[in-house]
C-alpha cells in the first residue's frame, strides 16, 4: 500500500459531485501547531477558521453557521488536493497537513435499527448468538413465518404495535424488533469526542471478534439546541458475534480503538443542500480485500424507517442535552449476508480490506481494517486540545 492511488480513491471522487457549490469545513492535523485546525474548503484551498473558532463544534454553534463559516475563512494552509494525498496513513509525512475527522467536541452517537433489513438480521443476531451457521438457518425460517418486508410499518403506529402482538405469539418477538418498530429509537454512544477516525486512517475490528461488518452510514450534525446544520459519512463498524451475544455487550461490540470513522469533510446545509438532500441520499459501500474478495452495496435512505429530523429530535431535547453539539449516526440498510469463507458463513472483514463508502452529495470515505490492539492508540483527548489551543492564544 505505498501508492495512495492502489486504495484511496482520487480527489475528485473523494469529494462531492458538485464540489464547486459545495460548503465544506472539516480539520487538518497542522504539523506547526502540533495540533488540529479548524478549515473551510474555499477554491479548492484549507483555509484556517482558528482565529475565529478554535474547535468545529464553536463553529455548528453559530446561529448562522453558514455565513460564519465563510466569514472566518482565513490563513491558507494549503490546497486541499496536497493535503488529502498527504493524508493516507501509510505514507503521510508527518511534517506537512493531513486531514482528520471532521468534527472534534461533539458527541458522537449512533442510531440503531433505523432500516427494515437490518432490523431482522440484529434479530437474526440475536438468535444465533454469534453462531455463523445458526445465522442461515434463522433467515429461512424468519423469511417462511414472517417475511422480510417491514417497511410499511411506521415505528409507534397501531399497525407496529398489531404486529408486535403477531410476533409474541409467533415466538418471534425481540428486543431489536422493540426499537426497530416501536415508539423509542435506540441511541447509544459510538465514540468519544476527539475519537473519530478520518478517511485515510486504518480502522479496528477486535482479535478476538470472528463476524463482522463496515456499516455505511449518514451522519448529521446537531446542535445543542437540536438544530442539524449539516452531514458527513460514517463508518459505524460493527462486531456482530459480540453484540449477537447479548445486546448488553453493544458498548464492547461498537466502541473500541479506531472503531469509528467519519468523513472527510461536514457538508454544511445551505441553499444548495439541506436534510430533503439527506432523505433522498443512496449510500454506497465497497469492501477489496486482499485475498482478492469484493463486495458491492448500498443503503438508501428513502427505506429508513424513522425520519432523520425525529432521529434528531429523540437525540436532543429537555430529556437530554448536548452543550458541544452532536454527530448522529442514522443507521444503514446494509447487512452482508455474502459468503466469503465458506458456504452458510456470510460475510466477515479480514485485515487489510480497504472499505469506501460513498455518496454523491458527500464525497467518499476510505480505510483500511485492522485490528483495533494494533491502530494507533487515541492519546489526543479534550485535555491535549485544550492545552494545545491555550498554547497557541486561541482560547
């Protein structure tokens, strides 16, 4: 992997389709501050917004948050096309910018359950309990007693609570089926703020983990006030034998070292963008493995279930508040059941896979899997940030 071409894909795909019209901030690793920047891509250039916010997350806060953003653009640190061919980790030189994830001081959460497919395979999960083998037997009979098919069914409606009578006495019912039909989205942590890796970066599954998946996804970007002032892709890996195990262990299956990717940039809502955009949205994965394997996908968000707004809105709210802001994982569609080993087994990541997701209006992200023992460790917390940015007059 010396060549950034052999994995990453080229800018122009790495950015959105309609680049030019496109606001996008993010951060860079800036090598003569020893720390991270705050950018706004303005022709083609990362233009410092430190002098005016310090962190991403006092940019989202900014009641016009577009106007500000173009307002704060200031010192140049180079076009965007050296710092993302500076960025892959295995040929970065350390003493120029490379990007990182694009949010810093928000939460980072996740949506779970939001897509019918998905919903019946954590069901499916949870059955087998981590059992491969147990896993293709289960979709025939879940196929046979109830089909595969929910996305009629509004979460909370009268028809979700009729069906979930059916499944009770079908001895189907699950806890996955509760938040994937029921009034409350499930919402749990993903990462913690500053965790986050960004396109380019190798990405942690655990040794001790043997199914697996990427899951594609959109992310919005909320407000404390529960505003979502723009998007971003993410990567919410996942440990399917961990979390099939016991739902309890979703904390040990979702929040690991390197476990979490976004990028590369914040699309910020504006007049050429905004969250009709994000509903329409086709999310794409592809996974090349090493030993020559390919898989292709997609997820799109026209099937999911619940509305990003009320995903938002279950986020934020008196019930709970974010004074830094939040990135919100939607959910995915996608839930690989390919044979990659052997027959009956589905699909797994094996060390090396490069996955890219993609989106027309949000560009494309790309990693590269690894044991999450073996990914750089986080060391760069809230604590670095602050001493860092105290150090350089920002605060």
């Amino acid at each position: 992997m010396s060549d950034v071409t052999r994995w990453m894909p080229p800018l122009e795909e790495a950015l959105p389709d309609d680049a030019d019209s496109a606001l996008l901030v993010g951060r860079v690793w800036d090598p003569s501050a020893q720390g991270p920047t705050p950018i706004v891509v303005i022709d083609g250039r990362a233009r410092s917004l430190a002098r005016t916010f310090a962190t991403v997350s006092a940019l989202t806060e900014e009641a016009e948050v577009v106007s500000a953003a173009r307002a704060g653009a200031g010192e140049d640190l180079g076009s965007i096309e050296e710092i993302y061919a500076n960025t892959a980790f295995d040929r970065r030189d350390p003493a120029r910018p490379s990007l990182l994830a694009p949010h810093d001081l928000h939460a980072v959460k996740a949506a779970g359950v939001t897509f019918a497919v998905s919903m019946i395979e954590r069901v499916i999960e949870e059955r087998a309990r981590g059992d491969l083998s147990a896993a293709a037997r289960l979709r025939e009979i879940i196929a046979d007693r109830i089909g595969t098919d929910l996305r009629g069914v509004e979460p909370g409606s009268e028809r979700a609570a009729a069906l979930k009578e059916l499944l009770i006495a079908e001895g189907l019912w699950s806890q996955y089926l509760e938040v994937g039909i029921g009034p409350d989205a499930e919402i749990f942590t993903k990462a913690m703020p500053l965790s986050s890796r960004g396109t380019g970066e190798q990405i942690g599954i655990l040794r001790s983990s043997t199914w697996n998946n990427p899951e594609p996804e959109v992310a919005l970007v909320v407000t404390s006030t529960g505003a979502v002032v723009g998007a971003t892709l993410a990567n919410d890996v996942n440990l399917r034998d961990i979390e099939g195990r016991s739902a309890l262990l979703l904390p040990r299956a979702k929040d690991n070292n390197a476990s979490c990717a976004t990028g590369p940039f914040i699309r910020l809502f504006d007049e050429d963008f905004g969250i009709d955009d994000v509903r329409q949205m086709d999310v794409s994965v592809e996974v090349d493995g090493v030993d020559g394997f390919e898989l292709r996908d997609a997820s799109d968000m026209r099937l999911i279930s619940r509305d990003p707004l009320d995903l938002a809105g279950q986020l934020v709210g008196d019930h709970h508040q974010y004074p830094d802001g939040a990135v919100l994982m939607l959910g995915t569609l996608f839930a690989p059941i390919q044979d990659r080993e052997s027959e009956g087994h589905g699909f797994t990541h094996h060390l090396g896979d490069v996955v890219t997701i993609r989106s027309a209006r949000l560009g494309a992200l790309a990693n590269v899997i690894a044991y999450s023992e073996d990914c750089e460790p986080w060391t760069f917390g809230v604590r670095a940030l602050m001493a860092n940015l105290a150090a350089r007059s920002l605060l």
